[in-house]
C-alpha cells in the first residue's frame, strides 16, 4: 500500500487509519487501547501507524480509559538535597512507565500541601506522592477526599502507604557515637509536629545520651527551622544560654552547615572545642570544613520505592474499576529504609 499522499500529515484520523489498514475503526480503537486483535491485524495496524506518523489524541485517550498519565507531586521545598534526591528517583521510575510528574512546592507550608491536595484531586491526577513534613487534620481530610492511589514519602502515617526512614535508631546511633566524647550536649532541631525529623531524631539522640549516663538539658534543645540560616543564628543563642557547650546536635546537614559558619566566625575550633554533627550526607556534609559526621539516608532509593509502589496501586485501583468497593486497607503498604553513620572530621 502507497502511504506517501498522508506521510507529513499530523492531522490524522483514526478513521483515516482505520481505512488505510483495511479494518473497523473499532479494531484499531482496542489496538490502541491494549485489547484483543488478531497478529496479522495488528502487524497491517502498526504498519500504517509508523509510517504516517500517527499519534493518538490524549485527549481521547484519556476520555475512555479515563487515566490523564500525569501523577502530582507535592514536596516541602525544592532547595533541599534531600528532596531533589527523592524527587530524582520518582521522576526516573514514572518517566520509565509513561508517566509525567507535575511538581508542588509548598515552601515548608504546610497550608499549601492541603491547598496542593485539593487541586490534584480536582485535576483528576493518577496518583499522588506526598513528601510529609506535618500532618494536620486538614490534611487527613484532604486525604479521605483523594479518589487515587497516594503514597507518603518521609513520614509514617498511619492509614496509608508511606515510605520512611529509620529516624529514631538513626539519630541514637549517632547518639551513641557523639556520646563517648562528649559532656555538654545542646541541640538545634525542628517542630515536634513533624514526627520524623522533629520528634523522632530528637527522641534517638536523648534515649542515647541519656543511656550514655549523660545529660542533655531541656532548654538546650533550640527549635528552628530547616534552613542554614536558623542554624547560624540559634548558634550564637546556645552558646549565649551554654558557652560550656561541647558538642552541638543539629537535626539536618543544612543547619549544621549554618552552625559550622558562625562557629568558624567566633573563633571556635571544630572538633576540639566543639564537635557537630549532621543528619541526610547532603553535598554541605562534605562542603564543611572540617567534614560533617552525618547519617546517610538513602533518599533516591526512597523516590524509586514510593514512585513504583505507587505504580502498583494505580494498577490494582484500575484493574477493580467498575467492579464494586473493594477494601483500600489491603492495599496499604509500609516501608522502613535503612540508615548508615557516617563519621567524619567534625566530631571527636
């Protein structure tokens, strides 16, 4: 067949594909749609497809499998070495399965990731991935609302998929370490409503101090936020509150970077008048002079987990479609990621 009259056009029909290959327009509407058609059908429809270049309305495509190829992705910041590694492995596992990633950033508000919910549920997304910071029952409200498959990347909340890290024997590792040479603890961390970085690390590193025989103050613990900027300034705070300070945990590598600068700044020599630790082995962990000691987290693996169990909910949540309330509880899965300390020239 002589295909050379319709070879630059872009504007082809399924009928006009239909005719060219001598079949029903039904025929090629469940080639292209994955259903049943014989071998020799199917080699004439591929035949005429690859050579006039024809490309299938979305649109269409969309209207009867009812699936938009698009997944929402909702993330804290986008600043963040963390993040952009999780992020890194979301995108390389959904762009390998014909998926595009539609990028939230809530700045740290956690308004936003409500207000972001909300406007992927009306935008009917396939699926979502929420990288978790605080829940609130705004949240979880705008959780019960989702008509798709979500996956929570950061945090363990109970009721859904999650993928996590190991916070609390991560940071008491650590603990344990710091511990054998170090007397004056204080700590610069997060709001305990973010129960991963906030409440969890904070938790390890007391129960492992303690456990030490030693003692880390209430208010020694300063509560900033996630920027190099908090550490810098809540530095100069707890050696004001503690000049005895010996050792400064800090709960990201982020505000350890910020600590390490006004340190530097005031003359303090790191780690013989005071050790500091990280938490995530971001690029500032090895930027740091001296080098951070830190806990690495394996984040892009973490991104490729959440995008392929996602994969995997999308799959089963279609294939029950139309065939009655099925339980959502069977598909909750969990996922703990491991951790590995690494020690570095920061700390004694």
């Amino acid at each position: 067949m002589d295909y050379l009259a319709v070879f630059h056009r872009n504007n082809m029909t399924i009928n006009e594909i239909a005719k060219l290959a001598g079949v029903s327009r039904t025929t090629v509407s469940r080639y292209l749609n994955g259903g049943y058609v014989s071998a020799d059908k199917k080699s004439i429809i591929k035949k005429v497809i690859d050579e006039t270049g024809y490309t299938p309305s979305a649109s269409a495509q969309n209207l009867r499998t009812k699936k938009t190829n698009y997944v929402g992705v909702i993330i804290p910041k986008i600043n963040s070495d963390s993040i952009s590694r999780m992020v890194s492995g979301i995108s390389a596992v959904l762009s390998n399965n014909g998926y595009q990633m539609l990028l939230a950033c809530t700045e740290n508000q956690e308004t936003e990731e409500v207000k972001y919910l909300n406007l992927f549920r009306e935008n009917h997304v396939d699926g979502i991935i929420l990288i978790g910071t605080i829940f609130t029952p705004a949240h979880k409200k705008a959780l019960e609302a989702l008509m798709v498959p979500v996956i929570i990347l950061g945090q363990n909340v109970d009721g859904y998929s999650c993928i996590y890290s190991d916070d609390y024997n991560a940071a008491h590792s650590l603990g344990q370490e710091i511990a054998k040479e170090g007397h004056n603890f204080a700590m610069i961390s997060v709001t305990q409503r973010d129960i991963a970085v906030g409440y969890n690390r904070r938790k390890g590193f007391i129960d492992a101090i303690e456990e030490a025989g030693k003692h880390i103050p209430e208010n020694a613990i300063f509560e900033g936020n996630f920027t190099m900027e908090s550490g810098y300034n809540l530095t100069s705070q707890v050696l004001q509150a503690y000049p005895g300070t010996d050792t400064l945990i800090c709960a990201t590598d982020t505000i350890a970077a910020g600590a390490i600068r006004k340190l530097h700044e005031i003359g303090k020599e790191i780690p013989r008048d005071i050790q500091v630790t990280g938490f995530g082995d971001s690029s500032l962990a090895l930027a740091t002079t001296p080098v951070l000691t830190t806990v690495h987290f394996y984040y892009e693996e973490a991104g490729q987990n959440a995008a392929q169990m996602l994969l995997e909910e999308m799959k089963t949540s279609s294939n029950n479609s139309g065939k009655g309330s099925i339980d959502s509880s069977s598909l909750r899965k969990k996922l703990q990621l491991d951790y590995e300390v690494r020690i570095n020239d920061s700390t004694r």
